[in-house]
C-alpha cells in the first residue's frame, strides 16, 4: 500500500472524522503529500500544519479547527514557526510505536526548527504544547 493509500485509510477510520466525506479526506491527504506537511517512517507517519501563534491558539480553544474540512482548509494553507500534529499513526504496539513517533518528532524539530510543537491527545480531550 501506497503512502497516500494507508494515509487516507487510517484517517477514515478516526473517530473524529465520522461523517468526513471521502473526497474531503483526499483532499486533505493529498495537500499534505504536496506541501510535504507529513513525515513518514518504516512503520507510520505523521501529518501537521505550521501556523502563526494565532492560529494555534484557535486551534487551542476550539478543536472543531481540526476536525472539520472547512477549518481545516484554511489551516492547512496557514503557515508560521508553530508545528500542530493534526494526526499521528505507527502500526508497531506500544512503547515501539511510541518510539517511532518521538524519533519521528525529533527529526522534523530538527528539520522546520519550529518555535512550539503541539498536537490533542487521542480522543481529542487534551491539547499538549512543547516549546522548543
């Protein structure tokens, strides 16, 4: 399976995205595939946005920025020296995929050297803020 095939496959089946029309998600995946706004390991991949300090916290106080397709075109078109991890995804269990996440994390810090990293904990309840 392709990366942009498993991509769209994972996101259909989050929990947040009930209701997301296909198409939307496509789109989504194909505009991060484009911009080049994921990163992609042996065993998953991570998709997030960079934005301004205003729109993170928009995205801070109201999660609806990121679950829905036309907030979500908006940020996705938004740039900034804030990285937001809208969705993360490691097929190995537990702490290895934990692992594979964080290396994953550390590359693109090194990489964008973004000012804050961020991303909701699983069932979208918590929003977490790393300065770097």
């Amino acid at each position: 399976m392709n990366i942009r095939d498993m991509m769209i496959s994972v996101i259909e089946k989050c929990n947040y995205m009930n209701g997301v029309a296909r198409g939307a998600i496509e789109w989504m995946v194909d505009y991060m595939l484009t911009n080049k706004r994921y990163v992609e390991g042996k065993d998953g991949f991570a998709y997030y946005i960079k934005c301004d300090d205003a729109t993170l916290d928009r995205i801070r106080r109201n999660k609806k920025y990121i679950t829905d397709p036309e907030f979500m075109k908006k940020l996705l078109a938004s740039d900034g020296d804030n990285v937001h991890f809208i969705g993360v995804w490691s097929n190995t269990p537990n702490s290895d995929g934990y692992k594979n996440i964080v290396e994953g994390m550390k590359k693109l810090v090194e990489t964008e050297k973004p000012s804050t990293v961020s991303w909701y904990n699983r069932d979208l309840k918590k929003f977490i803020l790393r300065r770097i």
